[in-house]
C-alpha cells in the first residue's frame, strides 16, 4: 500500500492511498484483524500481570505492545504476507517515500487517541467533586513541589548526559520533553490501587488523588509551554504568557462554568429516552472538550475530556452512563497502551541504558522528595508524608501521552521515547508494592488539623 500526507498542525501523518486494485473493505477488514490481535494481546498479557504478579494490568498491556510491536514480533516477516505490524511509509510532497513519524499504521494511532480520551473523560466521572475542591488547596501545594523537583532532575539529566543542550532551543527541547514526561502522575493508577484497599476516603487519599489531578494539569501545562517552543523555535515570555493564559483560562472556564451547568446539562439529557442515547451524548461533550482544548486552546486533548468527566461528576447522568462507560473503557482503553508499547524500540534504547537507569532512579526521588516535603509543611506526619509522597510515584497513562506527542513530533527519538517509557514502567511497578504497606501499617498520617476537624470526625481517628 502506499501512503499520502496528512498535515495538521504542523504534523505530518500517512494516510491510505488505495490503488485500483484494492478493496477499502479489505482495509478495514485488515485494521480489524489488528485490532483484534492488539484486543487479545492486551487482555491475556493484563490478565496474566494482574493474577500472578499482582501488578496493575496496564503494564501487561504495555509489555504486549512491546512483544507484538512492529520492533519485535510483529516486525518479523511471515512468508509472503510479509511483517504483520509493519512499520509505514508515506510519501512527501515531491512524491519520494520517507519513514513515518509514528512507527504504527496512522488508523490504530487514531483509535488509540480515542481511548486516551475515553480514559481521562471516565477518570474524571470518577473523581468525587466536592472532595477535589475540599482538598484542592494543600493538594496544590503537594502537586507543585510534584511537578517543579521532577521536571529540574529530568531536564538535567537529559542535559548532563549528552541528549539534549543549550546550544539553541531546538537542542534543549528534548530536555524540557523528559521534564514534562517526569512531572506526570497517574490518577488512575493510584486510585485503582487506594480503591482496592478503601483508603480513597483518608485525607492522603483525597489528596493524592487532588494533588494528582493538579500535577497533570501544571505537568500539561509545561507541555503547552514546550510544544509552542517547539512551533515557534524560539522561546518568547509574551508567548508562554499568552499559552498559559489561554491554558488555565479554559480549564478553569471549563471546571467552573462546566460544574455550574452540570445538573441542568444532565437534565436536559435526561429527557431522551432512546436505548444508549445517554452514553453517547456524554461522548459528545468529552470529545468536543477534547477538540476544543487541542485545538483552540493549545491543551492536550486529554484534559479536556478529564474536565468534563469531572464537571459531570456529581450528577444522576454520571450515575446513569457510569457502567456503559466502564465497559466501553474495558474495550478500547487497552488499545492506547499496546499501540503506546508498540512504538518503542528497545534496540534504539541500547545506546541510552545508562540514562534509563537514571532517569528511572530520579524519576522515584524526585516524587518522593518534590511531594513528600510539601506534605509535611501542610500538616502530613512523617507517615502521611511518605504515604501521599509515593502515592504520586506511578507516572502511567499521561507520561505515555506526553512521551507519545514527542515522539510523533519527532521532538524526541526512539531512545529517549524508549528511556521515558522504562522509567514509566519502574515508578509504576514500584508504587503499588510500597504503597499498600504504606496505607495498610495503621495509624493517622496528619500532624495537625487539615481541611477542618470534620476530616478527623470522618476518619473516627485522632489527631496526633
């Protein structure tokens, strides 16, 4: 098949130019054949991770990308119907083939973006509201220490290790690209855990989950900053000025005036009575909030979608869509983290082993010291501290969107993209092990009243 040019926003896709003698059903029946690998590989390598080693099910999916990707597995040719995951070409302008940007075909990298989106628009209907903006307050504290101590260690790192320089804004970008990757933290990995062991409702849970949420909003907002430096190639305070504005003015526009209407957004819905209509009413709002965010506003489409889940939160048509949601996610969530491990090279990443190993050991100190500290200065005990400190470890699904809108923009290559991967995996494989003890050894984390005495009354604990 060859391949013509898509451009948007300045990124150049392949798409599908069918020749005569090929049969669009026959594409599609191939995508589907895809799909259906990727849907079996996830689930089996998930299932497997989840049972026998009791780690999140996320990471047996990335692994099956990995395995089945078009640098392993995949990429291996079967007879005369040659690799099964083959890496596309396209053709430029002058009519010359040259690499894609992304080493999988352009129709899974677009379903895979909707899964991102399905998967932050479902976390924020998760996300209690009222609790969010209860401990909203030192959660931000905890989230800025989360996202300044992680983005300095990843910058310098990459720095001091040869990746990246300040010969000119090009040559740094790479740096600001591993900050913005090592200031994620996975809200939906920490919740699944803390759910698991009914510590959602303790004050370090609430704020891990709160500071969370913040710390990917301040992390999406670093890559804002970052991919308008790397359109403009220059870096301009009036610039960073005008994407920040525009930045926090439509998330914040968006939770409030999004929270204001939710009820009577939800009424109105309410009102249809088809089979499935709510379900996909709901999905029009996270989609447009997506578009719109990317778009017009410069934000990653995904925190669009986790705006809207969470200005939906508190009303009957959460409660209403909550379960079609969590099977649409079981379907299509997997696929963006295999389509996110079949983009990596690990043989590109050979040259850059010591940078992983690095990278991965700061990616676990800066959490715990850019966190950790601030918790204590909000009035977390030493216990609580370490409690909230490694409950914002796991990186997860943003730092794989963030490292994947690097690699697609061809700002960072198959080894960084490769190193920020490894070290996703390590902070996620270690949150969980350390976190459960953390949570489960007993005892109040707070060292003086936080959020008011009702968040003690709640616990049935005292303070220490």
């Amino acid at each position: 098949m060859r391949w013509g040019i898509l451009n948007i926003t300045d990124m150049v896709f392949p798409l599908p130019l069918l020749s005569a003698a090929e049969s669009p059903i026959e594409e599609v029946a191939h995508l589907v054949l895809l799909l259906a690998v990727i849907i079996f590989a996830a689930k089996l390598a998930g299932e497997l991770v989840e049972r026998f080693a009791s780690f999140p099910s996320v990471l047996g999916e990335l692994g099956a990308g990995i395995l089945i990707g078009p640098f392993a597995l995949g990429g291996v040719e079967i007879g005369s119907l040659g690799p099964f995951f083959e890496i596309p070409t396209a053709l430029n302008e002058a009519g010359e083939v040259v690499n894609s940007i992304t080493p999988v075909a352009p129709e899974l990298f677009f379903v895979a973006q909707v899964a991102a989106i399905i998967l932050l628009f479902q976390a924020g209907l998760e996300t209690n509201r009222s609790q969010f903006f209860r401990w909203v307050k030192p959660a931000t504290a905890v989230a800025a220490g989360g996202v300044i101590v992680p983005f300095a260690f990843g910058f310098l790192v990459t720095i001091i290790l040869g990746f990246a320089s300040f010969d000119s804004t090009s040559d740094m970008l790479p740096a600001l690209f591993v900050g913005s990757i090592m200031t994620a933290t996975s809200v939906g990995i920490t919740a699944r855990v803390l759910a698991d062991i009914r510590r959602l409702d303790t004050p370090e849970g609430t704020t891990v989950l709160a500071g969370a949420v913040v710390d990917d909003v301040l992390g999406i907002l670093i890559l804002a900053v970052v991919i308008g430096m790397a359109d403009t190639g220059e870096v301009s305070v009036v610039d960073i000025g005008i994407i920040a504005a525009k930045a926090i003015g439509f998330w914040l526009g968006l939770m409030i005036i999004g929270s204001l209407v939710a009820n009577r957004i939800s009424d109105t819905f309410l009102w249809f009575r088809s089979s499935g209509v709510l379900v996909g009413l709901a999905l029009f709002l996270a989609f447009l909030a997506s578009a719109v965010a990317e778009i017009y506003f410069g934000l990653a489409m995904i925190i669009g979608a986790y705006t809207m889940g969470l200005a939906l939160s508190d009303t009957e048509l959460k409660h209403r869509i909550e379960e079609p949601m969590i099977q649409i996610g079981h379907f299509i969530v997997p696929v963006f983290f295999v389509v996110i491990g079949m983009q990596v090279d690990l043989g590109a990443m050979g040259g850059a082993i010591v940078f992983g190993i690095a990278l991965s050991i700061l990616g676990i100190l800066s959490k715990v010291i850019g966190a950790g500290l601030p918790a204590l200065a909000v009035g977390f005990n030493r216990r609580g501290a370490w409690r909230v400190a490694i409950g914002m470890l796991p990186r997860g699904e943003v730092a794989l969107i963030i490292a994947g809108i690097g690699l697609s923009s061809e700002v960072i290559g198959q080894d960084v993209f490769g190193v920020a991967i490894l070290m996703t995996i390590v902070t996620t494989l270690i949150a969980p092990i350390i976190l459960v003890p953390a949570f489960t050894a007993g005892g109040s984390g707070l060292r003086r009243p936080m959020g008011g005495a009702r968040a003690h009354r709640a616990r049935g604990r005292p303070e220490e």
